[in-house]
C-alpha cells in the first residue's frame, strides 16, 4: 500500500517544481491521500508488529539448546542476525534513501516490496523442514489467572510483592483432583505462572526507562532532516549525501556503544550461548522482544507529545516558537537541550531502580525431585499469620 502511494499519481499529490515550494504554491495532499497513507502505514506497523518480535524465538527454535551443537547453532544465528540487520539497516539508510531522493521514489520503494516479496516465498519454502514448538497458550491469560487466584484466595495485598504472589501457588486441601490436575486455574496456578509475573514485575521500571532512553533517538528522523536539509552536503561536484542518510552517522556510534555494553555483559555473566543473559523465560522471548519495539513505539508518542508541547509553549505573537518550520529563525538549540535534561532525569531514575534490581540466576532442577506437601486451609492460615506477625 505504502508502495502504491509513490508508484500511482491517484494517490498522491502531483510533483512541486523548486520555484512552486519557494512561492509556496505547492498542492497540498487532500484527505483521501492522506487516508491512503495511513492505511499503508497502519498495515505496515501490523505486518512489522507479528513478524519482529516473533523472528528470533523462531529461530532460536530450530536448534536444540541441550547439545553442544545446538548451543553453537544459536551462537551462530544471533551473530548472523544481528550481523544482517545491522547491513541492512545501513543500506536501507543510504542505497536505498539515496535512490529516493535523487532517482525515484518508486524505485526506492520498490526495493523493499520486491525483498519483502522474496523472503516470504523462502520463508514458505521452508515451512517443510522448519521446527514446530507447539503454543503453550496465552501468556496474557496466564498472568490474569495469577492475579485473580491470589485474589480470591486473599493472598494479595494492595501491594504487588514477591512474597504475595508465592502464596498464590500454595496448595490448599479441595484444590487438587485425584488426577494431580487443579481444579480450577483461577484459584491455584503453578510456580512457573508465578515466576512469569515477577519477572514482568521486576523488569518492567528499567523497561520504562527505556522509553525516555529511545526519545531523543526518534528525533533523528525529524529534525536531525530539517538541520541537513539547511547544509552544504556535497562530496564532490556532483555527489550530494541525502539528507536522510546523515542519520547512519549516530546509528554506527549507538551500535558500537550498544555491542560494547552486550559484550561487557555477556562476559560477566558467562552464557553458553555467548550472549547476554536474558531475564524472561525461555518461553517468553517473545514478549520480551515485542516489549522492546513497544519502547520504541511509546518512545515515539512521547516525542510527538513533547514536540507538541513545545510547538504551543515556546510561540508568541512576536516570535515563532522554536521548533518553527524556519529552523532558522526558530531556537532548535533550545529543544536539544530541553530532550537533554530529561535524559539526565531519565539516567538518574534508572540508576535508582537498576541498583534495587537482582539479577536472576539459573539452577538446573532437571534432576531435583519436587516433593509437594498438602495442608489444610486452618493450617495455611495458622502459618501465614505466624509469618506476618515475625516481621
């Protein structure tokens, strides 16, 4: 749909020349061009969305963590990974931006349709020899039923701690068929349930932190633009750097700072895999890459709030605001400044909350036996008001 937008003249505007954009009679794109585009867009964000968190637990899947050769399979495919996304990336930041800008748009949107087009017909292909894990149901779900089991059972407090959630998965007499099997998921879950929602718990203030973190680098599709677009950027008599590819230059300076920080940590919390350790369950990986685009995404609102506010704060009748069309007689210096402090902010309130998080180990309890020992609802209640009234 996005492609369709640049390839047919119905849905979009027709061409301004230089001299129409100065005399400011360009024609402006009317309500269904607009509509079109968003449609695009939103279909874009929706195919993005159920492919991206999803692609490497996927492929982590096909290979068996157990063996020695599954553990160099996944070593291998992160590397890969990450090695391709980071290439494609910067070729889609200067090939391909190029194209746009001093070729054809439709070219340039082409590219990517046609790869797209591709990778779907491999991915098919290979739906024969591919490693199917089966769906453990809905981790959504799973997370309510610990909720609404500890409440019920009054176990939770007000207050969501560790030490509440734990009692949710304590087993009072009647709450176990003969079979082993709950009798009612709502009323008991099992320890992994619970050790899902604290790990959400005691991620999700460093994950927030995150958000602020990604601010400033959703700016670099706007005004990082509108700064290029005012420079000389010509190499040469003929060759001029696309105003969007100015971008690549802190996108290599994050990566290397990112890779230095991965690296760091994998090196102190020795992996088999050789990565970084990863907080959430195995089963979970996809919520944790779905989380980490969802930062990306509030990162974004958040920009356009805050550009928003600024446009309505900082303008007057004798002067624009600062983030003014006219950067030049606006004050964008002011604005960097401004996204600068709230990252000092934002820094400070994830030292606060990164020193109170513990970082979670792993024990094989492959081969430990799990005795479980029933107790009568008196009983449950004898000791946990022993336990309350020791503290």
């Amino acid at each position: 749909m996005v492609t369709l937008t640049a390839w047919l003249p119905e849905f979009h505007p027709p061409s301004c020349t230089p001299q129409q954009q100065i005399l400011n009679q360009c024609v402006k794109a009317s309500t269904y061009h607009v509509g079109v585009l968003l449609m695009g867009l939103c279909l874009l964000s929706i195919g993005s969305a159920g492919i991206r968190p999803c692609s490497i637990p996927f492929g982590v899947d096909q290979f068996d963590p157990t063996t020695d050769e599954g553990k160099k399979g996944i070593n291998s495919f992160f590397n890969w990974y990450y090695t391709t996304f980071t290439v494609v990336l910067l070729i889609t930041q200067t090939v391909v931006v190029y194209i746009q800008d001093s070729v054809s748009w439709k070219i340039g949107f082409a590219i990517p349709t046609v790869c797209m087009f591709c990778s779907i017909i491999m991915f098919f292909i290979g739906t024969r020899i591919y490693v199917h894990v089966k769906p453990e149901g809905s981790i959504f779900s799973s997370i309510a039923q610990v909720l609404v089991a500890a409440y019920k059972s009054e176990k939770l407090s007000f207050q969501l701690r560790s030490r509440a959630l734990n009692k949710a998965a304590l087993i009072v007499e009647g709450e176990v068929n003969p079979d082993g099997s709950r009798v009612d998921q709502w009323k008991l879950v099992s320890i992994q349930q619970v050790e899902e929602v604290k790990c959400l718990a005691r991620t999700f203030p460093i994950w927030a932190a995150g958000i602020l973190g990604f601010t400033s680098m959703a700016q670099q599709g706007t005004f990082t633009v509108s700064q290029a677009l005012k420079m000389d950027r010509h190499l040469g008599p003929k060759f001029q750097i696309p105003a969007g590819s100015l971008g690549v230059i802190s996108f290599i300076t994050i990566a290397a700072l990112v890779e230095k920080v991965r690296r760091d940590s994998a090196n102190s919390h020795p992996n088999p895999m050789g990565i970084a350790p990863m907080q959430f369950p195995e089963h979970m990986r996809s919520i944790a890459n779905a989380l980490f685009s969802c930062s990306f995404a509030l990162a974004s609102y958040v920009s356009s709030i805050l550009v928003t506010t600024v446009h309505h704060a900082t303008g007057t009748h004798s002067h624009p605001d600062w983030l003014t069309n006219d950067i030049n007689e606006g004050r964008l210096d002011y604005f960097y400044y401004l996204v600068a402090g709230i990252g000092v902010l934002n820094l400070i309130y994830f030292l606060l909350v990164a020193q109170r998080y513990h970082y979670k180990g792993s024990i094989d309890l492959q081969d430990k036996a799990q005795d479980v020992e029933l107790g009568s609802k008196g009983e449950l209640d004898y000791h946990t008001a022993g336990h309350e009234d020791s503290k």
